[in-house]
C-alpha cells in the first residue's frame, strides 16, 4: 500500500541512526565554570540557594581546580568576594585583589587553564552598584576609569580574557585602549554585550554579596522586552573590539542568543545564570525532573540557538555526564 507522505522517522530508527544524523553536540570544550574566590581563611561554604556551588578561599582553590582538570574542563571564570567594600570598589583594581590573587594561584595550579576574570565593581562596592554613584545614578564615564584600571590589573595578574559585565556605554572600548596601552594586545575582551536586568540573578547575589544597596540595574542592563536593542548593543560591542560576546540570561532568550548569531562571526557566549541552575536544582531535589537529561536538553538547546560557549554552574555535573557517555 502506498503511502504519499515524507517518512522522517527513518533517520530516528535506532540509537546509532540518531547519532550519526545529530545536527547539534555539546562538547566538555563548550563549558565554561563560574567560581567564587573569597579573602580569607574560613572553609568553603556552599550557597544556600544554589546547591553544589561554594564560595572557596585561596588555600581551598587549588583542589577546586585540579578537579576541574581532571573532568577536563579548559576555562574558567573568576568572582571575587573581598572582605572589605568601599564606595568606588578599590578592591577590584588592587594590585593585590581576591581575583587577582586567585588568577595568578590558578595560573601555578593549572598553567593552561583559561582564567576569563569578570570585570566590574559591583561585588567590590559597598553600594552593590556596578560604578561610581552620582547623585544616586551610576555615572557611566568616570566608572569606565575605574573599569580599565580594574581589566589592566587582572590582566597584569595573568587573566587570559577580560569578561567586563557592567554594562556601561563604550566600556569595551575604553577597555581595548587600556590593555592595548599597557602592552596587552593579545588578551581578548569576553563582553557582556547583552546584559539583561533579569529576576534570574537573585541567587548569583547570594553568591557574590552584591545586591545593590539601593534603587535596581534597570538604568544600565537591558529592559527585557526588547529584542533590536540587544542586536544594538552588540554591534556596538564588535565594533569597539569585542572578541567574544556574551548574552546574559539564557533560557528566557534564545532568540537573542539567535539574533546576536545571525549577526556575528564572532564566537556567542551563552550565560546560563544562578537562577536557571536554582530551578532546576530544587525540581531535581523534589523527584519532579530528570536532572542529567533536563540539563542536557538545555545547554544543547542554547548551542543549538547559536552559542559558541557556555558559561554554566553545571559544567562539572556536564563533564562527568560527557564522560559517562564516551
């Protein structure tokens, strides 16, 4: 009996058939593993809204890190918990900082690892906003000051790549000039050029103590209910010597992550924040949801949108899965 239609599920007819037709893979070389580093001597304390990731001090890094070799892992990226905050975030440029002191610790403990170090002043200000405060609104130039002290220092102390997140206009430009001017031509510039003033942050601020003190972001990160200001921004980003750009949240925007792609050739980095690893962790912990397929589903589905990288608390739980399948 002959049938007039397409028969697709030939190519879906056995686990091998599906394989080798699979147009989207995620690789452990995708991954990218947010840690936060904390002055100090205290034990690693676990976050308490985001189970399985702690904040580590330097004496605690170094296990950290040489399990994140062994699951084979490349890059990481690097929050610094200082113990002590003032109003312009001194501690994010200090020759001497938490992030600082934990790239150079990471560069004897892994010398081939990539250390990205986010650049901004939030975690670093004892306002919670991500520059100088005037008249209760971030000034945007005097903070890009401050900004290219911050990335020169990190980069002095052997960051690989600058990650600037605060959002402020010409920040990646002013950054290139600095770090081409202090002798650093060849350190890329990961922008947060995509940066939306998202509800999905509240746990990374558990993680970072960086809640503004104060008002919101709503004046510097993106309204998300705009989609062509985003492709704005980005282009902005590429045109003032951005290397890498960053789309931040994930889940909510993936047809961002698409736009920024379609626009681009440069590598699209998708940021998968703390409250989408919350989510999921507290659906897994209830029995609600298959864990390792859930998190599969999604970091494929944010390359498949078009990220060239993933910037994701899951990365460790990825690899291990990764090699469980190989």
């Amino acid at each position: 009996m002959s049938q007039n239609f397409d028969r697709h599920r030939r190519l879906r007819s056995s686990a091998f058939m599906r394989d080798i037709v699979r147009e989207t893979v995620l690789h452990t070389d995708d991954l990218i593993y947010p840690i936060f580093v904390k002055e100090g001597q205290e034990p690693k304390t676990e976050v308490s809204s985001m189970p399985g990731v702690f904040q580590f001090s330097l004496h605690e890094l170094e296990a950290e890190v040489s399990e994140l070799t062994e699951l084979g892992i490349k890059a990481i990226i690097l929050f610094g918990l200082p113990d002590d905050k003032d109003a312009v975030g001194s501690g994010a440029y200090h020759q001497h900082g938490i992030v600082q002191e934990a790239t150079r610790l990471v560069k004897t403990i892994a010398p081939e690892m990539i250390v990205v170090a986010d650049t901004c002043l939030c975690e670093f200000t004892d306002h919670g906003h991500c520059g100088v405060i005037k008249n209760e609104t971030v000034d945007n130039d005097e903070s890009l000051q401050l900004l290219k002290k911050t990335a020169i220092s990190q980069a002095e102390a052997g960051a690989d790549i600058i990650a600037p997140s605060n959002m402020m206009d010409g920040f990646v430009k002013i950054i290139r000039e600095g770090l081409d001017e202090a002798g650093y031509i060849d350190i890329p510039i990961m922008s947060y050029a995509v940066k939306y003033a998202s509800a999905f942050y509240g746990p990374f601020r558990d993680a970072a103590n960086s809640a503004p003190q104060f008002g919101d972001r709503k004046t510097y990160q993106m309204d998300p209910a705009n989609r062509l200001e985003a492709l704005r921004e980005a282009k902005s980003d590429e045109r003032e010597g951005a290397d890498f750009l960053i789309v931040k949240p994930s889940l909510s925007y993936m047809d961002i992550i698409r736009d920024v792609r379609n626009q681009t050739n440069l590598p699209v980095v998708a940021y998968n924040v703390s409250g989408e690893y919350a989510m999921v962790k507290a659906a897994s912990a209830n029995g609600w949801i298959d864990e390792e397929r859930i998190v599969l589903e999604m970091l494929t589905s944010m390359k498949r949108a078009g990220a060239s990288l993933i910037i994701t608390y899951f990365a460790k739980d990825v690899a291990t899965y990764l090699k469980g399948d190989a």
